[in-house]
C-alpha cells in the first residue's frame, strides 16, 4: 500500500450493523465514501511491545497504582477502526486492530505506568502492603474524524480520568489528543492513533505522578 493509494468507495457492512446495534448516536445508513484502501484483514497495533524507551527501571518505593478495566466508548471498543464523517460512521473494511482497541489502550496506560512514571507504578495482583492509588478511566472518544471524504482524517482521543486513594478523591482529569493523520491510508492513520494514545497515556502518569506526591504516603 503507497502513501498515495486511492480511497475506496463503500464501507463495512458487517462491523456498521454491529455499530448500530451498539446504539451509536450517529446515523450508520448510506455509503461512506472516505474509507482507505488496505489489504485484507491486515491487523495494527499502537503499542509496540518492542519499544526501547520501556526498559525496566528500578520500582521499589514508588506507590502502587491499580487500573480497574477502563470504560470505553462502545462503538469503538472491538477491533474495529472507527471512523466518523458528520453524522455518518463506518469502520474501515479489511483493517483491524490486533486486540479490541480498549484492550490496546489498556496496555498502553499499564506499560506507562510499568515504566515511565516516577513516583507511582502498577500494583502487582493481590498487593497490600500500602494503601493503592486507583485510576478510574473513560474514554469518551476514539475515532478518525474526517472533515471531508477526500481529505485526511484527525485521530481524535477524549477521556475523563479519576484519581482516589481509598475513599478520598484526589482529582479528576480530562484530557484531549488530536494528531492528524498524513494521508488519507490506514498506516498514516494508525500512526495518527499511536501519538494520541502516546500522548493521553503520558499526560495521565505526569498528572498521576503529580498528585501523588503532593498526597504523600
């Protein structure tokens, strides 16, 4: 597939049904004509577990965290890539994410806070030994949003974060990423996907870390 490839006409009817069956405020009917030619059932991942800047740093002493499963807008949590023009939605045919996209995003916030945070890291299962901090996320958005069939989408990454220690609230957050897509092809888009959630993942640990430390132990 080139940068240059030409859109495809039409949509994918199977996983648009699925999407109205999810009660998509949107209208699903009609012919989308901005989906991006890929290969069939070519699969995408935005975490790349091979990334060099997740070396293992030392954790002891840092508070433990957990993250409870993370609530996802539904016509975006499957494997789908959703994509959105105006009041029309389609998932783009023959491309998939590896995993169901809130599965991804998942392990996205986990392998932030595995590696990247310095005052809080992920509780281990069954850990008690201090109180834990917990990190109630949802995700609102997660699209590619195109402004016109033929131009390029902007990936679009909205969430709402809370933040507690037993039954003390310490903060709540929103946060918003937008990353444009290159061209209107699915390696361009999942590329747009892979800076947002980067981003949003990073703004959650820096705000974690944050309250954290001024919460003390």
């Amino acid at each position: 597939m080139t940068r240059d490839a030409p859109v495809r006409q039409g949509f994918d009817a199977r996983a648009l049904l699925r999407a109205g069956a999810l009660g998509l405020g949107l209208s699903l009917g009609g012919c989308v004509s901005l989906l991006p030619r890929s290969d069939p059932v070519a699969l995408y991942q935005f975490v790349d577990p091979a990334d060099p800047s997740g070396a293992p740093a030392s954790r002891e002493g840092l508070r433990p965290i957990i993250l409870p499963p993370i609530d996802f807008t539904r016509p975006a949590t499957s494997d789908g890539m959703l994509t959105v023009t105006g009041e029309r939605a389609a998932y783009i045919a023959g491309a998939r994410w590896v995993a169901p996209a809130r599965v991804l995003f998942q392990e996205a916030l986990q392998h932030e806070f595995m590696f990247k945070t310095t005052k809080v890291r992920l509780a281990g299962t069954g850990e008690a030994s201090r109180p834990a901090l917990s990190l109630d996320v949802r995700v609102a958005r997660f699209e590619a949003d195109y402004d016109a069939p033929d131009r390029a989408p902007r990936v679009e990454v909205v969430l709402e974060a809370r933040l507690t220690a037993g039954a003390s609230a310490l903060g709540v957050r929103a946060v918003h990423e937008s990353r444009p897509a290159a061209d209107n092809s699915v390696k361009a888009i999942v590329a747009a996907y892979t800076a947002a959630v980067a981003a949003a993942t990073a703004d959650l640990g820096a705000w974690t870390d944050q309250l954290a430390g001024a919460a003390g132990p």
